[in-house]
C-alpha cells in the first residue's frame, strides 16, 4: 500500500480537509463546530481510505493523531481549535 500525498487532498480556498475516525471525539466536536460557522470540510476516515494513516503519521511524528486538518495552502495542524482554523483560513 502506498502512503497518500498532501497534494491529494488539498482542499478549495475557504475549506479544509479533515483526516477522522468514526470514533474520534474530538474529531465530532471539531466538525460540530466548523458546521455552526460554515466553514467547509471535506472528512478522510483514516482506517477507510487506503495510504491516509500513513500519510497522517508522516505529518505527526509518526503518530496516526486525528483530527489532523489540511489547508489549502498545503500547510496542516493537528487538534486546531475552531479559532486556529478560521485564522488559517483568513490568511
């Protein structure tokens, strides 16, 4: 199996791509959250979709930490807080 690139899932301007479990809450606060202000996401279940837990770990110091978020500037952030993501998306 081939680890998954960041290029992949770079999202649209204005929204992100967030790597989730099923299970994760911190991941269901966070889309929660992201869902009240409208901010756009697209979810990445890492135990579905093939090559993204590793490309999770590669991000996170070999650590499959969820919910890690993708900018589309290429940048991510693992555990933002909702203040952290519309910052990141203002720029």
């Amino acid at each position: 199996m081939s680890t998954a690139t960041l290029s992949e899932f770079t999202p649209e301007s204005g929204t992100v791509t967030m790597f989730s479990t099923t299970w994760c809450g911190y991941c269901k606060r966070l889309k929660l959250m992201l869902d009240k202000t409208g901010i756009g996401y697209t979810v990445v279940d890492i135990e579905e979709t093939p090559g993204t837990e590793e490309l999770v770990k590669s991000v996170n110091g070999g650590n499959a930490v969820v919910p890690t978020l993708v900018f589309p500037d290429g940048s991510t952030a693992t555990n933002p807080s909702l203040k952290d993501v519309q910052e990141r998306l203002a720029v």
